[in-house]
C-alpha cells in the first residue's frame, strides 16, 4: 500500500518518533508530509541490529538481550520486512513502548520495534472529530495534542504509559474510561500475507483489559494505526473517588478536559511509581470479575471486601466504579448494590485488595518487590531480573488463589513465559 495512499490528509508528526515512559517529554508539533522515502535508519537501507540490550525498551528496566532488532517507520517497511529470511526463519516478537511487557530472559529472535508516526485529522464537525494516528506515536503525546486542541474524550487517560498501537490491544482504561468509549477502527497488517485489514470496534472484541489480540489474533497481526472519535464539546466522566476528591481539593467545581487531566495526573503521580525512578509495568494483574453468588460467598468470610457491580465482561469499563452501579456493601452477610444489581451479576474485586490482604504490599526479595503504596504494581529496585520478577508474581498468584480461591490474570505481557499456575 502506497503510504501517501493511506494517509492522504495533512499530518502532524509527533516528535521523538519513539519516547519510553521512562523519559516521555512533550514536543512542538510541526507539519510535514508523508512520503515513500524512507528514514536513513529502516531496514530498507541499514543492517538489522543485532545483540541489543532491550534494557532502555522496557519500563522495568530489566537487562535483558535480543539477538536481532529491527524498528519500522512505514508501511512499506513491513512489506520489505515480510520478505526476509531473517523474520521467516527467527521467532519475533512486536514491541511498542515496553510499558506492559516482561521478558524473564534473553529473548533469541527478532524484536520489531513499532515506530509508525503521524495524527492525522480526518474529519470533523460542530461536535466532534476522528483522528487517525500512527501506532507508534507515545499514548500521552496524543492525549496532551487532543487536550491542546479541546478535544474530549481522552483526559481520563492521561499519563498512560506505551504508545497508541498497543491502547486497542489492552483495551487501555482508567477512572471510569475504556479506550474503547472513543475507539472507531484500527488498521493493521496480517503478518502471514502481508494484508492490511481493518477492525471496528465490534470486530476487536472489546472486553475488561482485552481485545481480540490478546487472544486469537495474538502475534498474527502489526498495529498500523488507530482512529479515534473525539467531543469538541465534552461531558467529564469524574465518578472515581479519588478523581473528585481532587477535583474537589484544587476548588473545581465545573471542570474542563484541562482539569481532568491535570487530576489525573496528580493522582497518578502520587499512587504510581515513576519507571525512571522505579522500573515497574503499572498494574501487573488484572481485577477479577465474580459471580455475584461467589461474591456474597466471599463476604461471609471477609466482610469488608470491595467490590463494584459489572453488567457483564464485555462492558465494563474498566474503572474502580461503574457507570451502571456504585461499590457494593455487605448487609447481612448478603451483596447489595447502590445500583440495585442482583447476586447473579458480575463483581469486580480490586486485585491490590487481594494482594495486600496475603501481606506483599511493600514486601522486598532482593530487588524484586511490591510497591509500598500500591500493592498491584511490582517493581525493579534496581538489579532484579525478570525471572525474580515473574517468580514474585507466582508466589503472589499462588497465596491469592489459596487464600481467596481467585486466580489472578496478568495484565502484563510475559514474553516467552507464563505466570506458570492454572486455576
């Protein structure tokens, strides 16, 4: 596909093409074309790297090596790509910004570092605006240029460490918002043919921190790029705690995109630890969903557990409360909900409640440990190696699901590894 094809509208290109979490800063945006000349650095007119430390490519900060790298701008990079006996003879693995991955080892294939650029306005009315950007622009880059802009929509999502192509994959959310809410459509390329296909929101297969490619679509196709359907006149979604709380704190009582993200990022900024201070991969498991049935069970047993109504998997959103129901009290020993659900729906319980429970909030083995004030996230105090990192993960999923019957799912991609016990 000619790129010039592909992206026929003006573009603004982000800069640097790639930022790691760790160093994310905020660039001018400049106008410039697309063309079909590519950077003096593709694998179209340069080596393919070989023995590279993935240290600086992945937020736990974890040293490890992979035998062969190669980072694509274009298009037509992922065709010359295809074509090589080195991608049809090596395992590989697709890497945006490191912000969601773990590798326990050395990984002996061909890394394809994403770095497709470019925001391109498609088009635009009165309320709202479709924006289509490369998969390899950084997450908070986008949200900041969005928020320049006025455009809603993406203020939750602020400080999101990664880049955009990986946001469909995770189905990325927080306080209260999925990426899914804002999602049209993505393009990408099937790695057996070299095809480029289009999935709308219905063919992603939306779910809690899941889409169609983390499961049948996994490692089958290459993220291009994501269009996005954003409010020119935006209504705030503040209904997570401590976002109104701050909110509330800083005096705002009508808040605009602008104070929302700013909220945002004050919470994060206080509860998450900095990856360039802490390598860490944000939360490491997912929150589980429960029966209703099994969570009244759980409440006989612990009666201050948390837990927050869901209408069911593929709709929730993601945040600590629903849109649909508030947290869930126990009366009784029996579940009630200020949302008026029944037993029979779906609760979420809050993985770090779990896990503080069985005692590994802030615990340290070596330099692998949980975070002191958030006990979903695991962190590198310095020379961990990812597989003491995924040995702490075990023994965490381990002592959770003998405890509480529940067992935990990583958020985190886990990179020729698994967590390495079955429900």
């Amino acid at each position: 596909m000619d790129v010039s094809t592909a992206f026929n509208y003006t573009s603004y290109y982000l800069f640097p093409l790639f930022a790691s979490p760790s160093n994310v800063q905020i660039h001018s945006i400049r106008t410039i074309p697309f063309t079909n000349n590519p950077p003096l650095n593709t694998p179209s007119n340069a080596p393919y790297k070989e023995r590279i430390s993935l240290k600086p490519y992945n937020t736990f900060g974890i040293d490890v090596t992979a035998d062969y790298w190669v980072e694509i701008f274009h298009l037509d990079d992922i065709a010359r790509l295809l074509g090589t006996d080195l991608y049809r003879q090596y395992p590989h693995f697709i890497l945006g910004g490191g912000s969601n991955v773990l590798f326990p080892g050395d990984y002996h294939g061909l890394i394809i570092k994403n770095s497709i650029p470019g925001v391109t306005v498609i088009s635009e009315d009165e309320c709202h605006v479709v924006v289509r950007t490369g998969a390899g622009v950084v997450w908070d880059d986008l949200v900041r240029h969005c928020l320049n802009n006025g455009w809603g929509g993406l203020e939750n999502l602020s400080m999101i460490p990664g880049l955009t192509g990986a946001a469909p994959i995770q189905n990325i959310g927080a306080y209260g918002v999925e990426l899914k809410e804002t999602f049209v459509s993505l393009d990408a390329v099937q790695l057996d043919n070299g095809q480029t296909e289009s999935f709308d929101r219905e063919r992603c297969q939306f779910s809690y921190r899941d889409s169609i490619f983390k499961r049948s679509c996994k490692g089958r196709y290459l993220i291009t790029s994501v269009t996005l359907k954003l409010d020119k006149k935006p209504k705030m979604n503040i209904s997570y705690g401590p976002l109104k709380a701050m909110l509330s704190e800083k005096g705002v009582d009508q808040p605009t995109i602008q104070d929302v993200s700013r909220a945002v990022r004050a919470v994060r900024s206080y509860k998450l630890p900095d990856p360039s201070i802490t390598g860490n991969a944000g939360s490491f498991f997912k929150n589980p969903l429960v029966t209703g049935d099994r969570f009244a069970q759980l409440q006989d047993s612990y009666p201050d557990i948390p837990g927050y109504p869901v209408v069911d998997q593929s709709d929730s959103t993601g945040g600590d409360i629903t849109a649909s129901g508030g947290k869930i009290t126990p009366s009784g020993g029996k579940i009630t909900s200020s949302g008026g659900r029944s037993p029979s729906s779906s609760v979420k319980i809050p993985a770090a409640w779990l896990i503080e429970k069985c005692g590994f909030k802030g615990m340290r083995d070596g330099d692998a440990g949980v975070h002191k004030r958030h006990a979903l996230i695991l962190v590198n105090h310095g020379r961990a190696s990812g597989e003491q990192l995924l040995g702490l993960a075990r023994n965490i999923r381990e002592t959770v699901l003998e405890k509480f019957g529940i067992a935990l799912e990583p958020e985190v991609n886990i990179v020729n590894g698994d967590i390495g016990i079955k429900p």
